[in-house]
C-alpha cells in the first residue's frame, strides 16, 4: 500500500540481519522492525518464507529474501545519499565480489564452528571445525592483504561489501580470533566498529549476548 513502510523481520543479534541493518542505518530509511524475539513476528515470518531464514524485507507487496538481496533492493527503491552499490559496472562486480567473500569465507565457516557447539556432543563434526578454522586463517590472511592501505574493502567507498564485513568479521573474531600479525584486519574491523551504523547495529544485539555458545569475550 502507498504510503507503508517497508517492513524487516530481523533479529538484533543476527549477523545477516545487522547486514541489512547497516545498510538501513546509513540512510536513515524509514522502516518498521519486526524483531523475531517476538512470536508473532516468528509465526508472520513463517508464512512469509517457508525456510524462515532472515532477514526478509517486505515492501509494496514484494518479499525480499537474503541480506544481500534486500540491500540490492532497497538500494533501487529506498535509494539514500550512501550509495551502497556504485553505478559503474565494474566498481559494482568489485562490490558484489567482496560481498560474497565475506558471505562464504568469513561468514560460512564462522557459522560452521557456533553451529556445531549447539549440537549434542556426541553429533559433533570436529573434522569439519578444524576445515571451518583453516578457512578463517585463509582468509584473515588474504584480507589483511586486500586491505593494505584501503579505508574501506571497495575503492568507492563505504558499500554492500563493507555491511557484510562488519558483522562477519565482528563474530568471526569471537570464534576464532584474528592474529594480532594480520593488523591490516584488525584496524578495518576497529573502523566497522567505529561506524555509526554498526555501532548502533551492535548495541542492539547486547542484551542477546548470552545467545553465543561459545562465550563472549571480554572486548567489544
């Protein structure tokens, strides 16, 4: 309907969420939040998408599914003065390139190690950790490389790549924590961390902190 804000359904202590949440957060988008600490947000979720993966971002009878996708969406609808995604083709295959970086090879593995913590022990996948660490190493190593003398991961600035950083990187250091060798890293996460738009993202999430089974650390 003309005039209804678009509507996400998140969790605050998502990484995939505070994804999407960056990127409504550094425009200021007006936008409705349905907290899935809620059963009711939990049971319109359901019905929404069968896989009730989040976040899903509903808007003018559109459902959109995957943090990425909703950012590409509200990049075309709900665009605002930080471009997320450059309009030259090229920057943008960068963009969208990093994007899936911090996707499969921060995220992925990162999620492999806290997921298999929540089985019962007996279920457990230690072959498939110790796989999940090594990717992490891999790709601490190649980001601290990458970012070698950038600001942000894309040359056109703060983008789509840097609002999957943020949380990918935040939690992966919960979980198996970025050498202090890799310093390039370490001061790209401390900006993230700085950035209004995470900051706020990350405060949200403190109150559901005792939700990370591995402990959370003393920092951040």
């Amino acid at each position: 309907m003309p005039g209804t804000l678009p509507r996400l359904y998140a969790h605050p202590f998502s990484s995939y969420s505070q994804k999407a949440l960056v990127a409504l957060y550094e425009n200021d988008t007006p936008f409705e939040y349905r907290s899935l600490e809620d059963p009711q947000a939990n049971q319109e979720l359901a019905a929404l998408w069968p896989m009730r993966r989040f976040p899903v971002l509903v808007d003018q009878g559109h459902t959109v599914i995957e943090a990425s996708c909703v950012i590409e969406y509200l990049e075309l609808h709900h665009p605002g003065p930080v471009r997320l995604i450059p309009a030259d083709p090229k920057a943008a295959l960068q963009v969208r390139m990093l994007d899936r970086f911090f996707d499969n090879y921060l995220s992925t593995p990162q999620q492999k190690v806290v997921i298999d913590r929540l089985r019962p022990e007996a279920s457990r996948d230690a072959h498939g950790v110790d796989e999940a660490r090594r990717m992490l190493e891999t790709a601490y190593a190649w980001l601290d490389r990458h970012m070698a003398g950038r600001e942000w991961a894309a040359a056109d600035g703060f983008s789509l790549a840097d609002c999957a950083a943020a949380p990918f990187l935040f939690y992966a250091h919960w979980t198996h924590a970025i050498d202090p060798a890799f310093a390039n890293v370490h001061a790209y996460r401390a900006r993230l961390l700085a950035r209004p738009s995470f900051a706020r993202a990350v405060d949200e999430g403190r109150p559901y902190r005792h939700y990370f089974p591995l402990g959370t650390p003393d920092r951040d």
